[in-house]
C-alpha cells in the first residue's frame, strides 16, 4: 500500500519539516509534513487569486458579443487579473487575521 501524507500547519522546529511513521503489519505507513503558517496563507491567496481570474474570465467571455477579437480577449485578461487581486488581497488578510487569533489565543499574556 501507498503511504499516507498528511499537512500539518505548524511551525518546522530545528528544521525538521517532515515525519515518519511506520506502521505494523499491512497498514500504510504515515508521512506528516509540517508546514509554516505563513506559507500556507500564501498559498490559499495565490489558489483564490487563479480561481477568482478565470470565475472573472469565464463571465467576461460569455457576454453578449459571440465575435471575441484577439484584442479584447488580453484586455478581458487583464481586467480579470486585476480585479482578483482585491479579492485575493482580503483573502490574505483574512488568513493573517485568523493566525493572529490563534496566535492571541495560544500566547494570552501578547494581547493589548
């Protein structure tokens, strides 16, 4: 059998990213990776900015005109691209806040 990986968002400590766990008999061994919790609101910003382009993409394309000139297709582009960029700004701040909760939840004694 394969083994099973698992993310864990966590601080790496003394550079250990990822362990691994041996299990007896058949069963899959398990593989934890721990990962830093500002990389993982990096990649939750950058997944929401590409879904947010082509959901922007996708709606600008399907309008009212069928003939779609080359032109107006990397203008289309370039209006999706930057519209997302304020939805996945919130969502990076949203994230961030989030991990400065648990971050004042975890560490009570920082808080104003």
């Amino acid at each position: 059998m394969d083994d099973i990986k698992s993310i864990l968002v966590a601080r790496p400590e003394d550079g250990v990213t990822s362990t691994y766990a041996a299990t007896p008999g058949s069963a899959p061994n398990l593989v934890v990776s721990a990962i830093s919790p500002l990389r993982v609101i990096a990649i939750r910003t950058a997944r929401v900015y590409v879904q947010s382009v082509l959901g922007f993409l996708s709606t600008g394309i399907t309008g009212l005109d069928a003939g779609l000139m080359p032109h107006e297709f990397a203008a289309r582009v370039k209006v999706a691209a930057l519209l997302s960029l304020s939805i996945a700004g919130m969502t990076a701040g949203q994230n961030f806040l989030e991990l400065l909760g648990k971050l004042a939840q975890k560490y009570p004694e920082l808080r104003a």
